[in-house]
C-alpha cells in the first residue's frame, strides 16, 4: 500500500467505523480525541447519486447552527465539487441527519476557524499537517499562521432552516 491509499484508508476510516459499530463509537473516538466528525451526504454533480463523506469539525457556532470543515484534498475533493454543484444537502450531525447548506468560508473567517482550531487541538493539528499539508507547520506566530490559513479551504455548513440565517436566532439544531 502506497503513501496516497494509506491516506485515503485514514480518511475513509471514520465512515467505516460509523457504519460498522453505530456513532457511540464515533462518539468515543470524539471524546478521546478532542474532535468532532460529521457526516456530509453530498449529491453527485454529474450522477445525481448520494455520497457520504466524513469530515473533521474544525469549528462550530452551536448558537448559529454552522459547522466548519475542511476537505482533506483541498479544492480536489469530490464533495466540494459535488457541494458546489449542490449546497443544499443532508448531515449527519451526532448521528442525527439534518438539512445543511454548504458555503464557502475561505479566507479570513475560515483562517480565523482554523488557527483556532489548531491552537485548541496541537497534536491533532501536527497530524492533520503533515497528512494534509496547507501549511509547513503550525508552530509560529498566530499572526503568521492566519496569513498562510486565509488560502486553505474552509467550508461552513450552517443548517438550512436556521432562523438566523433569515434574522432570527436558534441555539438548539433540529432533525429532520
């Protein structure tokens, strides 16, 4: 097994383990860990198909209803694509499925996220690093590392009939 399906098995891991074992095992792996994971159910751009994905949590506003992400292959992703072609889709959010839409979020507020993210989760940041590699390293200064973030992809996922998102306000997401 070469470097690129290693990587691709690491990622795919969390959706095998959410499939085979149910999400408390999902939920173990986030407690002990530190970081959440989602599920994003993406629709094929060209088949029209569903495609589920799992995706790190690098940020939440819970009082919004937003989750941020990142995708491990950048703009190639095929659920970026696939989310570009089709923003509105389904979550799963602590095993709950919610309507979502998918915005873009990079620059200074996904830069902003993602600092935050690495600052709060080091190791874990370390790891995603070096399988990823948007940066060279994260051990510089903040205003440093932000100035490199504001290229790295960062997508919002924010719950499709959230109040705020039309003037309102909502604390809780809520199931389809």
């Amino acid at each position: 097994m070469g470097a690129a399906e290693l990587r691709r098995a690491l990622f795919r891991l969390p959706l095998a383990v959410e499939r085979i074992a149910g999400w408390g095992v999902v939920r173990l792996a986030t407690r002990l860990t530190g970081v959440e994971w989602i599920v994003l159910e993406t629709i094929g751009r060209r088949s029209g198909r569903r495609h589920p994905v799992v995706v790190d949590v690098v940020g939440c506003d819970a009082a919004r209803s937003i989750w941020y992400v990142q995708p491990a292959d950048g703009w190639r992703s095929a659920w970026v694509h696939n989310v570009r072609a089709h923003p509105e889709i389904v979550a799963r959010v602590d095993g709950r499925p919610l309507r979502v839409s998918v915005r873009d979020a990079t620059g200074a507020e996904g830069a902003d996220v993602v600092l935050r993210f690495l600052r709060t989760h080091p190791w874990y940041g370390r790891v995603i690093v070096w399988l990823v590699g948007y940066v060279d390293r994260i051990n510089v200064p903040d205003a440093e590392l932000r100035q490199a973030l504001l290229t790295t992809p960062v997508f919002a996922v924010e719950r499709a009939d959230s109040p705020q998102r039309h003037g309102g306000t909502t604390t809780q997401p809520q199931s389809l």
